[in-house]
C-alpha cells in the first residue's frame, strides 16, 4: 500500500482514539454530561489533562499496529499523539 495512505489511516485511527478515550472517560469519570464536562474543564483550565487522558488509548493503536507489522500507520498514530502534545502544550502556556 502507499506509505502516504498508510500514514493517513494511522494518524486518522490516532485521532478517532484520543476522540474515544476521552468520551469514554467523560462517560466513566464525571458525573456530568459530555458538553458540561468539556465546557467545565475549559473554564477551569484542565482540558489539556482531558486530552492527556483520553490519548492513552492510543497506545492500545500504537502497539497493535505494530503487532500486526504495519509500521507506517503506527507512524501516523504516533503524528496524531504529537499533534495532541502540541494541542496540550498550547492550552498550557496560553
């Protein structure tokens, strides 16, 4: 397959991941709603560590990916948890 279109479909699963992990955590850890939680942890500053906990799942594409000997789209996975880093540092310092 294209090494490009490999990259795309890992770093798409990367982000569809970190998008479930932290719904699924939303849904597991709060006593709100997903809207409420995610307005709550921006008001009070903590929607870094939001997108820090739900990236964990990632991990699970990661190594599965290269279980399976698909090194390029654990490529794209590990793109897609740079890009949340860099989303987390932002919310951090601004």
């Amino acid at each position: 397959m294209n090494i490009k279109k490999e990259l795309a479909t890992g770093f798409l699963v990367g982000i569809i991941a970190n998008t479930i992990g932290t719904l699924l955590y939303i849904l597991l850890f709060s006593e709100f709603g997903i809207t409420e939680t995610f307005k709550a942890a921006v008001q009070q500053g903590h929607i870094g560590s939001l997108l820090a906990l739900g990236a964990i799942l990632n991990l699970v594409a990661f190594f599965g990916f290269l279980r399976i000997k698909r090194d390029n789209r654990a490529k794209g996975v590990l793109i897609a948890t740079l890009l949340t880093a860099l989303a987390i540092l932002y919310y951090k310092i601004f």
